[in-house]
C-alpha cells in the first residue's frame, strides 16, 4: 500500500527536492518516514474507526504535474459567489495558474502567493511556520502530504490590516485530474491585530477520480481575527482528505466554517490550539451527502490557556445510502480556567438506509469551567409535516422545504453575505430543484 508514495518520494529526491534548503529536505524526509511508519488508517484506529480509506490505499494515484491549460475563466464563475472583483489564486490540478489568478487586487499590507514560488524564492517567508503548526507524528495524511507538498496558497496579513474583501483560493480539478493525487500545502499568517477573511474552494469541472490531499497551517497572531471558510465541492468519484491545523495568539480569534457536499469520500479535520489566554474558537459547518457518499468531520479544540471560549455548531443531512461521521473533542488543559465552551451536533436522516455516527467529546482537567456538549439524530418533524400539507403543500414539497429550514440555520452563521447567500441558494436548489427563497 505505501511501496508507490516511497517510490514516488525517490524519484522526486533526486529529480529536484536536492536543490532545496536544508530544513525543507529534513522535512520532506521527515513525512516520509512517518508516513512509512505509520502505513494507512484502519478502522482499528479509534480516529478512523467509522472510516475506512481502503479505497485510497488500494487504489495506485500518479502525482499531478501541472495545470492543463484547458480551464477558462468562466469556468470558474459557478464558483466565485458572483465577486469577480475579490482577489484570487487559482490552482489547477495542483498548480498555480497565474493567468486564472488576480492577487494584484489584494489590500494593503495582505501578501499572497504560490508555495512553489516561495520554496524557489523566498523561502525565509515560509521557514518560521511550515510544517511547525502541523504535525505528522500520528498523521499518516499530514506525513504524506509533508513529503510531497509542492503547490499551494502562502497568506500572509500585516500587523493592524483589516481587509474589507475576502481572499479566495481555488483549487480545481478538470478531467486531466484523472487517477491523480495533488499534496496541496497552504500556509495562512494573520499578524498581531489584524482582521481578515479567506475562503478555501475545492470543486471540480467533471466527474474524474482523483485524490485531493491538502493540509492548511494557521498562525493567528494577538488580538487577530481570522475568518476561514473551507468549501469542498469535488467530483462525486474523487477523494479528499484536508486538515487545518491553527494556533492561536493571547486575545486571538478563529472563525471557521466547512461546508462539505463532494466526494465519494471526503475526510475534514480542523484543530485549533487556544494557546494564549483570551482567545476565542467559533467552529461550525454543513455537510451533505446522499446515495454511497462518506463524509467525515474531526474536530479538536484544546484550551491550553485561562479565559478562553469556543462555540461549534455543526449539521449534516444525509440521504440514500450515505455514511455521516462527526467527532468533536474539546480538551480543557489544567491551567485553563474559566473556559466556557460549547458543541453541537445535529444530524437528519432522509432515508432508511442512512446513517451517521457521531461522537461529541469533553475532557477537562480544569475546575473552573463551563462547557457543553450534545449531539442530536432524528428525522423530519411529522408535525410539521401535517401541519404543511394541511395547508396544501405536498408532502414532497413540505418535506424538500423543511430539510432546507434545518441547513438554513447554521448557514446564517456566514458573516460574509455572498457566501451565505450563494451556500443557501446552493442548499434550497439541492433540496427544492429552485434557487428562489421560499
């Protein structure tokens, strides 16, 4: 299972990752040999228990080279929540494609780039944090993706800058993404008192198979805020597996939202460390799946300093025969007194053959707390349900508005209007098949 990727990271040592500096080849070597190590997840591992990645470890993925050169900009248009004029970076089976992309219109003192431009460039601007906010001891995906990481977006937001636009990054896969793999590594830095939004898309422009591996480090330095959006929207027959590792400065706040409808099987994990006191954690997101699909979500907040708090709200709709995975832990550290945290999750079952496994988490090893946790699963409120076809609405139609009613909620979360509107209108036509608000 693990002899290509070794055999891969071979030949790309000797065919160019020898011309890097120093501390990169360590931590290319580094991934490898965890990743060897380690070998694929098995539902024996109890963060894998309810997913099963024999279909990526079995499958044989040859590394991406390059955009194909076949996307044009309307191609793009479906996904850009109808801002042309917000700043862009767009990667293409992998790559940075610069004539997609239009950093140029970026904010004062907000600086973004390719990683591979910054590997063969500047890498003094990425040494301080890449590959030291997120670690591959015990992650076979993060191990990966450290040995081959080779393209990806490089943020990083100035002391004091609030930007009024957000960042959007988008990575898309056309049909040349076929039986491919792309090790996407982004880096985010938001600096001391500033205040900004970037948005993560993953979508595809067919139905290829192909395998999306992407791990995305976040510094959110004191009194920062960062906003961070991660929509996956990939081909129905490709794989994902994404993590967000964050670290949090004293009075920080992280703001994240995923909204998961792609894949045949897709595997999000977000973790954030409230390393100073006084930082806030808002995780929430939406994902929906229905005939065969597999969707995973892991969260992990930990309190590692007094005075902070953290809120996730997190719903799923699953339908046909798909597989809902949700875990959340929130770990409260001795020392973090007075932490006030809160996690939900919900979860409505369409069908019979539905399902979804869902495991809320509390460990605390502090006195002086207050923290919450609960999860829900059930079906369509049958008196709701009478209540709308009583009133002449088909019970097709009462049940297709009322799944809405249920996602609607936590998408009134989205602070910034053109997302939220676009996801809900996104939603309403997955389950309605019209784009009107009701």
């Amino acid at each position: 299972m693990t002899a290509p990727y070794l055999a891969d990271f071979t030949t790309l040592s000797n065919n160019g990752a020898r011309a890097e500096p120093d501390w990169l080849r360590t931590t290319r070597r580094q991934g490898i040999e965890r990743f060897a190590a380690l070998g694929f997840p098995t539902p024996r591992n109890e963060d894998w228990h309810f997913t099963s990645v024999s279909s990526i470890a079995e499958a044989t993925f040859t590394p991406l080279r390059g955009a194909s050169g076949q996307v044009a900009k309307s191609a793009l248009e479906p996904f850009q929540f109808g801002q042309s004029d917000w700043p862009v970076l767009v990667f293409v089976n992998g790559k940075y494609d610069a004539s997609l992309s239009t950093p140029a219109s970026l904010a004062t003192g907000i600086r973004a780039i390719d990683l591979s431009t910054a590997m063969r460039d500047e890498p003094s601007l990425i040494e301080p944090w890449l590959g030291k906010l997120s670690t591959s001891e015990d992650r076979t995906f993060s191990a990966l993706n450290a040995a081959f990481m080779s393209d990806g977006a490089v943020i990083h937001i100035a002391p004091y800058i609030e930007s009024p636009i957000p960042l959007h990054v988008i990575f898309v896969s056309d049909a040349n993404a076929a039986k491919g793999v792309a090790h996407l590594r982004n880096l985010i830095v938001a600096g001391h008192h500033s205040k900004a939004t970037v948005i993560e898309s993953y979508v595809s422009l067919g139905d290829s198979g192909y395998f999306t591996n992407a791990v995305t480090e976040v510094q959110v330095e004191q009194g920062a805020t960062l906003t961070h959006y991660k929509i996956q929207r990939e081909s129905q027959r490709a794989f994902h597996v994404h993590t967000i590792d964050a670290q949090q400065s004293r009075d920080s706040h992280y703001v994240s939202f995923s909204f998961a409808t792609g894949a045949a099987l897709s595997r999000t994990n977000i973790y954030t460390n409230l390393a100073g006191e006084g930082c806030g954690a808002t995780l929430n997101g939406l994902y929906m799946a229905d005939d065969e699909q597999h969707v995973d979500h892991q969260t992990n907040i930990v309190h590692s300093q007094p005075n902070c708090f953290s809120r996730e709200i997190y719903k799923g709709i699953l339908s046909g025969s798909a597989h809902g995975v949700f875990n959340g832990k929130v770990y409260v550290h001795p020392i973090a007194q007075k932490t006030d945290g809160k996690q939900t999750n919900n979860n409505l079952l369409l069908s019979e053959r539905a399902r979804i496994d869902t495991k809320p988490q509390l460990e605390i090893f502090a006195d002086d707390v207050r923290c919450t946790h609960g999860a829900t699963v059930g079906r369509l409120d049958e008196m709701a349900l009478f209540y709308m076809r009583s009133r002449g609405v088909s019970t097709d139609a009462a049940t297709k508005l009322l799944t809405y009613a249920f996602a609607a909620d936590v998408l009134e979360t989205i602070e910034v209007e053109a997302v939220r509107s676009e996801l809900e209108r996104a939603t309403l036509e997955r389950f309605t098949g019209s784009s009107a608000t009701p």
